[in-house]
C-alpha cells in the first residue's frame, strides 16, 4: 500500500513556537551517532526537526 505522507517530506511551518535551547542542542547533533527526539504525539518532534 502506497501512503504519500509517509515518504513525503513535510513542509514548514511559519506559525510553530521557537525553541531556542532546543535549536541550540540540534546543531550539536553532527557530532552525535544518534539523536532522539521523545514526546507524545502532537509536541511538535518532526516541526522541530525541519527547523533543527
């Protein structure tokens, strides 16, 4: 079954909250093998990730 969402890069959004201790973590993220982003459905883990 072929879902387009889920192979679909999603877009920006101009409205989300700014985070910024958050985006200051992310650009440390190159110099880690791996990166979790943990919260219940609806916090915002993929809009984070786009503006990380």
């Amino acid at each position: 079954m072929w879902i387009p969402s889920k192979l679909t890069r999603p877009g920006r959004l101009h409205n989300a909250i700014v985070r910024p201790r958050v985006l200051e973590l992310l650009q440390q993220a190159p110099f880690y093998k791996l990166v979790l982003f943990r919260s219940p459905a609806g916090y915002g883990k993929t809009t984070m990730q786009l503006n990380g």
